[in-house]
C-alpha cells in the first residue's frame, strides 16, 4: 500500500498520454475534393504555349479530419514539368506526384488528369507600323498623308501568327477638331496577347491637317455673278 497514490497517479497519466498520442489514429479519415492551381514550368524559351491551359484542376484528397480542415487554408498547386517538351500538340498526364499535397494527406484521384494544348516555336518579324486614326476633323478640312518615324517595328511571337501578321498598328490618335497639322508621339502596340513588339516601343507620327479648297465654293460665286450680270440689263 505504500506509495498507492503516486502509482496511481502514474497510471492516470500514462492513460492520458495514451489517449493523446492514439487520438489521431483513432481520428475518422474522410475523402474530399479540393482545387489546385496549375504552375507551367521549364518551359524553353523558344517556345510558347498558343492554347487555353486551365487554370485549376480538381484533386480528390483522403485524410484524418484534422488534417483535410487544416489543408482548407492552404493553396494546392499541380506542377507541370514542360522542360522536355517539343513544338506540336502535346497532352501532359497530372500524377499524384506534380500535387503539393501536406504530409498525412493521399491523393486519389485528379480531374482532369490530361492537359492537352499546344506548343509553336517563336518567330520574329519586321512589319509596317499603321498610325490608327480615329474620327474625323471638322467640315472644311481633310487629312493628308500621314507617316511614322521609325516606320517598321520588330516583332515577336508564334510562328503561325508571326508569319500571317502584315501590320501593327499605334495607339488611338483621335482627329475630331483637329484643324491643322500636328506631330504625336503614339505607342505601338500588337492586337495579339501572344505576339509582343520588341521594338520600337513608340513612333512619332505626323499627321498632315489640309484646309479643303474649291469646288464647293464655285456655285455660290456664280450666281453671285449672275445676279450682278441681270442688275446691269435692267433699264
């Protein structure tokens, strides 16, 4: 009976460090889906992707419950390795292994689990630059020839669209009320998200504002002139 207290308080706490250390594996293991954003990487720098890639993909997770509540505050992300990859269609298959799951966490299943999209090789181009004008100048003038200095730019991107792009053009030069010859210096830029304009990044353009001259003037001065002709007949 000596010392029964202490051995029972030994017990009690050997129960309680028993009942914490074996809580998670008594804990109940659930399933869920989560989403995971998907990362390109090493893809050359000869190439460039000219399809849609989704930006997120569904991941099906099992885990104990603490866990899969603790993975709802973190970001998932599916890496996609393109570092061997060749110009064409291609379509990469997403294992378990390219998502960033915590430890404790299995993933079951991805969707979708093939990305297919496409890979061109990059092309660089000089094209002419067209100064983009927008409205008109009032009544009474015209425009005249316009020009751009530099005229051409160096542009950059897939091959496909590099080789069927004739032109780019500059920013929005507005001629409403514009009634004499002005020089703006305009950015150039490209319609295309894929096709970048290397250089150069502006161009001044000059825009020639006419004063419109005759022909409607000439019925107004004829009949002027007739009537001046018929005061003169009268007695």
């Amino acid at each position: 009976m000596k010392n029964l207290g202490l051995k029972a308080f030994a017990l009690v706490l050997a129960c309680v460090v028993w009942g914490v250390v074996s809580a998670p594996r008594r804990e109940a293991v659930r399933e869920r889906i989560v989403a995971a954003s998907t990362s390109i990487v090493g893809l050359p720098p000869r190439l460039v992707i000219t399809t849609d890639v989704p930006s997120t993909i569904n991941v099906r997770v099992r885990g104990r419950v603490s866990e899969l509540r603790a993975l709802a505050s973190q970001s998932l992300e599916a890496s996609v390795d393109l570092s061997n990859i060749q110009a064409g269609d291609v379509e990469v298959r997403l294992r378990a292994r390219n998502i960033n799951v915590p430890e404790g966490i299995e993933v079951v299943s991805i969707s979708p689990s093939k990305i297919p999209f496409r890979v061109e090789q990059l092309r660089q181009r000089s094209v002419p630059i067209r100064p983009f004008l927008v409205g008109d100048p009032p009544s009474g003038y015209q425009i005249g020839e316009v020009s751009a200095e530099p005229s051409r730019a160096l542009v950059s991107g897939p091959a496909s669209q590099i080789l069927a792009l004739t032109e780019v053009a500059t920013d929005r030069i507005i001629m409403t009320g514009r009634t004499e010859t002005f020089v703006f210096r305009a950015n150039v830029v490209s319609d295309s998200p894929l096709v970048r304009v290397l250089s150069p990044q502006t161009t001044q353009v000059t825009v020639p504002v006419l004063a419109e001259v005759g022909p409607n003037l000439l019925p107004e001065t004829t009949d002027t002139t007739e009537t001046t002709a018929t005061s003169k007949q009268e007695p």
